[in-house]
C-alpha cells in the first residue's frame, strides 16, 4: 500500500494541485493511503484581544472539517483510505512524526497556497522555506 502524506491549507488549491497526483484511472482498491494534513490559518497575536482560545479552537474544527468536507469525497475515490489530520505545532515535526509512524517510503506532498512575500514553513528540515 503507498502512502502520501498530502499538507493542505486552501482546498480549492489543493484539488487543483490534486489532479497530478490522482490518477485519471482510480488505483485497485486499498492501494493507497492518503494522509491529509490539514494547516488551519493563522490568527494573528492581537485577535486573542476580541476572540477567546475556545472561539479560536471552534473555529480551527470548523474550518477542518469544511476542508474535509471537500477533499475527502475527491481522495477516497477508488475505495482509498484517507486520515485527516489538523496540524497543530511546527510541521517539520509532524512530517517526520508521520514518516515514522507511516514508514520512510511515504511520499510527502506539499498542496499548500504559496502566499506572496510570506515564506511558508518548511515541511523537512533541509527544506528551504
């Protein structure tokens, strides 16, 4: 069974990117195993001024699982297993946490929005940001 370990923080992005890696063809059944780690985006420090850590964390689930809601449906094709993740922490930890756990010969693929003068956090620790 292959595993990919799939890091996503804007579905729409995501799906676009997803086209080259699912196959046109659904693989046999339970050959592959996606992992989706969902990256919820960032409040800034002064929101913690007007929105309290259980609204913040309200939020975070809710924002998960729209995000499920619409790349689930999209990697279980082909009767696939798909985990979700939500990302809390650096990344970096929690992509070498998942090789671990999911074998070294996971495939990491990285779905996230590149934002325009903002360097996204390195998902390996030899990887630039």
């Amino acid at each position: 069974m292959e595993t990919i370990i799939l890091f996503v923080d804007d579905a729409a992005y995501a799906r676009d990117q997803l086209r080259l890696h699912v196959p046109a063809n659904p693989a046999p059944a339970g050959s592959v195993h996606w992992i989706l780690v969902a990256c919820a985006p960032r409040m800034t420090h002064r929101i913690s001024k007007w929105v309290s850590h259980s609204a913040r964390e309200n939020w975070r689930a809710k924002w998960f699982a729209k995000t499920q809601d619409q790349l689930v449906p999209l990697l279980s094709q082909g009767d696939c297993q798909v985990t979700p993740v939500l990302a809390k922490g650096p990344l970096s930890e929690l992509a070498r946490e998942l090789k671990l756990r999911h074998g070294a010969a996971a495939t990491v693929v990285d779905a996230r929005r590149p934002k325009v003068g903002v360097a996204l956090e390195p998902l390996a620790p030899t990887q630039a940001p």
